[in-house]
C-alpha cells in the first residue's frame, strides 16, 4: 500500500505539480473513505426502530453527537491538509505559473474543504438508504392502511367518538356541530349527552372581491374560510337541520370515528388556509381520502364480525411489535375493549402513552361527561400510538426529503469562504492577510459610526436604509478600482489589502447591488398599491430582482465569485511581480 | 578543436594526474553540458558506485576515462555570444528615513560571467541585488532585461530572474520532491524528472544527504541544496546574497569553484552576480568586482578615493615593529606606510616589482606572518 502511494505520489509530482502540491487527490480520496464510513454510521443509525421514535429523526445527526465527531474529522483532516500544502509554494518561489494554474489551485481548495466538511449529506444518505430499503412503498403502504384501519380502536380520546364528529352518511359530511351550549338553539332539534350539546347546521358561504384581500378575524360569525384560485370563500352557520331520524345515540361511539390517523404529509397542513374555532371545535371540510376511510371504517364495524376484529387487532399488534411500539394489548384484552354491538358505545380508554393510566386529581371543573370520561380510563392498558406516528411520519420524511435542498448552500459558501482565506494566505502572506481584516473590521466599524451618525442626524429610517447601502456600495466601487487598476500605483502590501478584500468582498458587493435593486423594486412596488389602508394587492405581486432569481441567487453569486477569481487571478500574478519599496 | 572538447580534455588531464575529486565534477559539468539523460544516468550509477568504493581510486578513473571516451562521441553546439543580460544605467536609490541613496550604479551583466559584489554592512550590496531581481523598485535609472526567449509579463521576468537571499526558507518534505517540484513547474518530462534531479544532486555533491530532513543538514548543505533548486531552474541569470555566510572556508571555495564552472557552461552559461564579505575568494572566481562604499559604486579596474592604479600596494602582518620595516624598505620607492592597527600597507610607487618588496623584507630578516599584493584587489578599499 505504501508502495503504491509513494509511485502515485511521485506521478502526480511528475505529472501534475499543482495537483501534487494541493494534495486534493489524497484528500478526496481520505474523504470519499470518510463519507463511506459516514454513510454506513447513516445506515446502522436507525436499525433500533426506537431512534424513529424521536422528533425530526431525519435531522439524527445533530441529534446523537455524531455533529460533533464530523466537525472533529473535518477540523483534524483540514489542519493535516494545510500543514502539508503549506510545504511548498510555487507562486511565491516564482515558478512559472500562470491564471489557469493559480485558479487551480484555488479550485482545489474550493473542492476541498466541501469534501472534508459534507459528511453531514453521507450520513443522512446512509440513513435514507437503510429506511428506503427496510420500509419500502410496499410495506409502507400496507403498514398505513392497517395502522388507520386499526386506529379508530386505540380509543384514547374520548372526544374523538362524540356525535359532533360524525361526518358521514350524507347529510354530515355537509353539516356544521355547534357544540358550545351558548350557541345552542333549544328551540331547534339538538342532542345532549352528559351536558355535553350538538346541533347540526347547513352552510351559508359568501365570496370576497377578487382583488382584495380580507382578514378572516374581520369577518365575524365564520366558520370556515378557503381560497380557491385567489378568490376568498368565507362560511356561515346557516339553519338547524334536523338529523334525528340518522342518529342512533348520542353517547361516544365508535361509528362517530372520522380521523386518519396517519395521511402522509397531509396530515400536519391542511390543504385550507385558515382552520376557525369555534369553543374548541375545529371544522374543516372533509376529504376524499377521509370519507372514504370513514365509510370503510362504518362498514367494518356494522358486520360486526368478531373474527375480522381479531385479524385486524392482531395484524396491528404485530406490527407495533415490529415499530417498537410500546404497549402491553393482547388481541384478547383489546378486542374485549374494541368490539362492541351497536350503537357500538366507548367501553373503555386506552392510555396514550408508554405507560398504564395513573390516576390524578383533577383541579379542573368536572362535569357530568368528564366523571364519565374518568370512569372509562383503564387503569391497565396502555399503547403509544404518538411513537406509531411519529415514526411513520419519520420515515416518509427520511424517504421523500431532497437533503441537498438549502443546506448545499451553507456548505458551498463556508468552502468558498475558507478556499478565498487560504488562497489569499498562499498568495500573499500572514501579515498581509491579519491587515486585511483588520482593515475589514476598521470599514465596518467606519460604516456603521457614519449610519449611526446619520441616523442622528436625519430620523428616518428608509433613508438610513439608503444611506448605508448607497456608501457601502461606494466604498466598495472605490476598493475595487484600486483593486483592479491602482495596484501599482500603491505600496505592495497596500495593494495586497486591496487585492484580498475585493477577493472576499467581491461577492458581497454583488449581493449588495442586488439588494439595493430589491429594495427600489419593493418601495416603488408599495408606492403603486398603497391605497391609504395599508391594504395592498395579493394578487398582481411586483416580481422583484431576488423573486425572479429565487434560491438561484446563491448559485448565481456563487459562480460570479469563482468566475471572479478566474478572472482576478492576472491582477495577482501582476501584483507578485511587482517590486517592494 | 571546440571548447566542450578542450574541457573533455582538461578533464583527462586532471585523471591523468589523479586529481580525481576536481576532475570528477569538470566530468558531471561536460556530461550535463550533453543535456542527455543516458549519460545522466551513465553519470547517477557511477556515482553512487564511487560513494560506496570511496577508496578505489584506480576504479573510479578508469570509470570515469569510460564516461569520457562517451562523451567525445556526443556532440554539443555551444551557445553563441550574446548581449548583456541585464543592462543597469544609472539606478538609484534613496532611504526617505536614514537618507542612504545608492548609486547611481550603471552595470552590465553577461551570460558566463561572474560579477562580485563586495563592500561593508550597510553599503547597499543587498539593495542593489534586489533591485537587480526587481525585488526592489529603483528610484531613478532605468533596467533592461534581455533573456533567450522574450519575457511575456512581469510574473515570467521575475521567474526569469533568480534571487536567493542571505536568509533562505526551510525546506519541508523530502528534499528530493522538493527538487522534483520545481523541474516539474518548469514542464521538464516526467520521465527526465528523476533523472535530472538525481544529477544535480550528484554533481553538488549531496548524494549522501539526499535522504535527510532540511533540520539535519549543516548550513554549507542548505546552501548547497538551495543552490540544486535553483540551477535546475536552468537560469539566465542568478543573483546570490552572500551564498559564504556561514560556510566554512573549504566550503567557500568549493561553492565558488562550482558555481564558476557550472556557470560558465557550454550549452547553459549563466551570469552570475554574489555578494560577499570573503573578498580574496571572491575575487579569484570573480570576472569583475563590484564595490560599494556608503552607495557609491566603483569596481576592481578602477581607482577609489585617494588609491591609483599606478601603485604597488602591499599588505604585510609582521610581529616586527614600524620601524624595523621603514628600514627594510629604505632602499624602494616607498610612497608611505600606514599601519591600520591590525596590518601594515606599504604603498609603492608603480614601477616597484612585488618580488623587490619580498627580498627586501627577507634581506632585513623581517618576520612575516601574512604578506598579499592588493594592487589590483578592492581589498585596498577596505584596509585602508
């Protein structure tokens, strides 16, 4: 093996003299082992079904440490990495060289350091691979159908069977349930159950203009509120309808059941915008997917076939099993609490949790559906059905995400950042380099006592705004110039402070007058649609410079700072060049 | 006959009269004059067979006269004649704070040359080299810089120009990459790489501490190291700050002896320009002498402030008293003696012979512990 480093070594030398100095083959090669090694820590994390338990499992490696054995790897790889380019210096011995040959080598430093520091993105690849293969579509989806079949018999919240969430048959899934006694019409055909009320209404809606927009906290008495192709739809309660004749009690049941226990990514937004309540009584429209589950979920239950039970408790049992689940249901135990004749009554409460119910005093007000709620509670059985979800929740999470998406952009700026200091510090030198950001810190400090002293001076902070943007965009013209043109003109380690901060602050620069292009599109946009009501048009939005290149604005900075550098890299060999004195 | 052929010939001269070690490295310079690299590697085996056979001269001869009778078949065109290198008018310059003003120095420096840059600390020696190496900008004056090929930037004239300072920096790595990197930047074929490096090695004597670490090597082998580096860069011109600092006196002269040879290659002449306080081995390798006092510029064809060339200077050390040698010299045209507090000058008129100052101090029963002609040497200038 070291054999064969050393020939591959002296062929790169031989060959490749940049390539050789920089080390990138070595280091890519220690890397992409590193990433292997990362990935398998990825594919091993979540063997125990336990770790999907945990919130945000997708994010385990900030979560178990192993962030802190990355950093520790990348900061040991890195500081090896420098101490062996930092042997020897063509540049500075003055060995031909040329802009292709120096951009190189920033190149190299570039794509060195996202190697040496991305094992973030290996690690949660090995992840993604290990629950891709174990919890394939397949399985998963017949995991999900037989947890939502299975969970309207977790029985854990008993308000989850009151009437008020029947939605089917037809007419309910029309229907609004007033709840709150207040809002009760005596009058009118209602329901009541241990003081508990629900009245059924039909819906009234009304939509708004299509150009303005409406604060829902502003329409009083609604209920429910859509947008559907920019248009505002707002709901009202309308009339009493009465549904006597379709309901058979109005205790608990588990014929009142309506919720998917776990819908995908569905399940934590809704497609709606703005979900009202009303005393605590959240509406929404149903779906597709939830009246079919519904109908299937009555259906099951009115065949009342006590073998079916048994296959479903069991099925799910086993596959709790399988997720770790915690829980101590028999099929025995729970098919004794889950099979009930019609009107299929609430016998029992399953605690929700990892642990048998425990009784407490309760300081809240106990009314008569409350005494009979604690009556329910066993103090025995127990299953944690939140872990159930979350780790399904985990999984489809683990599988769709695009890890790249965002946090490329972290990575690719810190390695642009640290590739522009250490070329700066092989082309120039340290002492250069610790002036340069001195000099930095002095303009910055510079800045903001002009702007505070502008601000002072003038109290309006739009201008301040403009002020601060409009001087630094100066102050950046003029480092640049000199950057460009006045190198031979000023002293040589004048010139290498100019040279190193336009290096790094070329992007900036960029961002800058990207920036202030924004602003002026957003003010000039405000001035067009302010209608003296700070009410401004939703639809007909100004597309800003920073709307128009979206994320790409980083991508697109980022290929100007390396296209920068390409081209900066004359200017640099043309400062080296230059005499002292 | 061509001159490679009239140095393949002293170096028969100098086996015939077994004075091997000299005669070894006039062998390595005409066989690196070839640029071929089978007699590189003719010349890196026998090497390393006489660092192992250290005492088998008879062995290393008739090797040697082997790798000669080979070298008479290869053919090797010298370079033509050419126009200065680097062309000096007038340069200056001047120290706003301590107001030192150097020249104005007008000098040209040819291929095949060597030029020795003498004067005390602080007369601008090291000024005038960098400015030379374009370390330094000029405050007047103007510089012209005539290479081989043309110069296509500022960048590729100061690569053209190779400048060592007193002070070198410390090598890292092995030695050998080092060396190795260089050739590789200069686009030399990989497969002459080795090769190249090897013979550089071998003829700057470091065969036997090519393996070491830069900490373990004594400064004579730093320098010498420093020396490889920059001759494998094949240079025109090379400007050295006093390369004998630190070096002791064999070292000295070896150094000179193979820098003088090296640059006076046939193929590869270079100009050479040193600075240095070793004035007397300076000037035995030098083809002209530069001498700097207080910025100002003469050389050793020159007179300096109150010293002609029309004179008989001599330096004498004697355990005998001023007097004692007045009387000596009573019967010569003695001009004057002044004692310096360390020697003794005796300047005579032109005409006086050196042999006539020598008898007369032998007649008077002298005791002489140093005597040296400093007629023509910038030794005058520093002694008087």
């Amino acid at each position: 093996m070291k054999k064969f480093i050393t020939a591959k070594n002296q062929a790169l030398l031989e060959n490749h003299p940049t390539l050789w100095n920089t080390k990138i083959v070595w280091m890519l090669a220690v890397s992409l082992i590193l990433h292997f090694l990362f990935y398998l820590m990825g594919c091993v994390a979540l063997m125990n079904p336990e770790s999907l338990q945990r919130y945000n499992a997708i994010e385990n490696f900030f979560g178990n440490g192993v962030i802190l054995i990355s950093v520790m790897v990348s900061i040991l790889l890195l500081v090896l990495w420098l101490i062996s380019l930092f042997r020897n210096n063509a540049f500075k011995n003055f060995y031909p060289n040329s802009r292709v040959k120096l951009f190189k080598q920033f190149a190299s430093y570039f794509i060195i350091f996202l190697a040496a520091t991305t094992f973030y993105y290996s690690y949660t690849l090995g992840m993604q691979t290990y629950v891709t293969l174990n919890y394939n579509d397949v399985r998963m989806e017949k995991d999900i159908a037989l947890t939502n079949a299975a969970a309207p018999f977790f029985t854990h919240d008993l308000s989850r069977y009151e009437l008020d969430q029947l939605r089917n048959p037809n007419p309910f899934d029309k229907l609004y349930c007033a709840t709150a006694v207040s809002t009760v019409d005596v009058d009118q055909p209602y329901f009541e159950f241990k003081d508990n009320y629900y009245q059924f209404y039909s819906l009234r809606k009304q939509v708004y203009p299509f150009d303005k927009y409406v604060d829902p906290s502003d329409v009083t008495g609604n209920i429910l509120n859509e947008t559907i192709d920019g248009k505002q739809i707002f709901y009202f309660k309308d009339e009493v309808i009465d549904v006597n004749r379709y309901v058979k009690t109005s205790a608990p049941s588990y014929y009142n059941y309506n919720k998917l226990f776990y819908n995908g990514e569905e399940d934590e937004y809704s497609s709606y915008d703005y979900q009202y309540r009303d005393d605590y009584n959240p509406f929404t429209k149903i779906t597709k997917k939830q009246k079919d589950f519904i109908e299937k979920h009555q259906a099951f239950i009115n065949q009342q076939d006590k073998e079916a039970y048994n296959e479903l408790l069991g099925d799910f049992i086993e596959l709790a099993n399988d997720y770790s689940i915690s829980h101590n249901l028999t099929t025995k135990s729970w098919l004794d609490i889950a099979y009930t004749e019609s009107p299929y009554k609430i016998k029992k409460i399953i605690h929700e949790g990892s642990y048998p119910y425990e009784y407490s005093v309760s300081y809240q007000e106990e009314n008569d559906f409350v005494v009979y709620e604690n009556s329910l509670k066993s103090r025995t059985h127990y299953l944690d059905s939140d872990s159930l979800k979350q780790s399904l929740k985990n999984i489809d999470e683990i599988k769709t995400t695009n890890i790249f998406e965002g946090t490329i952009h972290i990575f690719l700026w810190m390695a642009f950042f640290f590739a522009c200091i250490v070329f700066i510090f092989r082309t120039t030198s340290l002492k250069s380099l610790l002036f340069s950001i001195v000099a930095s810190v002095l303009l910055i400090i510079l800045i903001g006592l002009i702007a505070a002293f502008f601000g002072f001076v003038i109290d309006y902070s739009s201008m301040i705004q403009y002020f601060i943007m409009y001087f630094t965009l100066i102050l950046g013209t003029l480092i640049l110039t000199v950057a460009f043109l006045g190198l031979s003109k000023v002293n040589k380690l004048v010139g290498s402070i100019f040279m190193n901060i336009a290096i790094v602050g070329f992007v900036p620069y960029i961002f800058l007058i990207l920036v202030i292009i924004d602003t002026h599109q957003n003010d000039w946009c405000d001035y067009q649609y302010y209608d003296g009501y700070q009410q401004y048009n939703t639809v007909d939005q100004c597309l800003t410079i920073m709307d128009y290149l979206d994320i790409y604005w980083s991508y697109a900075l980022l290929a100007a700072g390396v296209l920068f550098i390409f081209l900066y890299c004359k200017n640099i060999l043309k400062w080296r060049a230059q005499p002292e004195g | 006959m061509s001159l490679y052929l009239q140095r393949l010939e002293e170096v028969k001269n100098f086996f015939d009269n077994k004075d091997t070690v000299l005669g070894y490295r006039k062998l390595m310079d005409c066989a690196m004059d070839t640029q071929d690299m089978d007699i590189y590697k003719k010349m890196i085996a026998l090497t390393d067979w006489k660092e192992q056979h250290v005492n088998d001269e008879t062995g290393l001869i008739s090797r040697s006269m082997e790798v000669l009778s080979l070298l008479k078949t290869k053919k090797v065109e010298p370079t033509s004649a050419q126009g200065p290198v680097i062309t000096a008018s007038d340069i200056t310059k001047t120290y706003g704070r301590s107001g030192f003003q150097l020249g104005p120095v007008s000098i040209e420096i040819k291929k095949g040359h060597i030029y020795g840059l003498v004067g005390e600390n602080g007369n601008g020696k090291t000024t005038l080299l960098r400015i030379l190496a374009r370390e330094l900008s000029n405050t007047s004056g103007s510089l012209n810089y005539v290479f081989k090929e043309d110069i296509t930037s500022d960048y590729d004239l100061r690569a053209k120009l190779v400048y060592i300072p007193q002070r070198t920096a410390t090598w890292y790595g092995s030695l050998k990459d080092n060396l190795k990197f260089v050739l590789s930047n200069y686009g030399v074929a990989p497969e002459e790489n080795e090769t190249r490096v090897l013979m550089m090695i071998a003829r700057l004597g470091l065969w036997n501490y090519k393996q070491l670490k830069w900490s373990e090597l004594s400064s004579g082998y730093k320098m010498r190291f420093e020396l490889a580096r920059t001759l494998l860069r094949q240079p025109e011109v090379m400007l050295l700050d006093e390369p004998l600092a630190n070096l002791d006196v064999l070292a000295q002269q070896v150094v000179l002896e193979d820098l003088k040879s090296i640059c006076n290659s046939v193929v590869n002449p270079i100009a050479l320009i040193l600075s240095s306080q070793q004035l007397y081995e300076v000037e035995k390798v030098s083809d002209k002498v530069i001498y700097l006092k207080n910025g100002q510029y003469t050389d050793n064809n020159a007179g300096f402030k109150g010293a002609t060339l029309d004179q008989l200077i001599i330096e004498i050390d004697s355990t005998s008293d001023r007097e004692a040698i007045k009387k000596a010299f009573e019967n010569l045209p003695i001009e004057k003696l002044v004692y310096n507090g360390g020697v003794y000058l005796a300047y005579f008129t032109g005409e006086t012979q050196f042999y006539r100052v020598l008898y007369a101090l032998g007649a008077a029963q002298i005791e002489v512990t140093y005597i040296r002609n400093i007629s023509s040497s910038t030794r005058r200038f520093f002694v008087s």
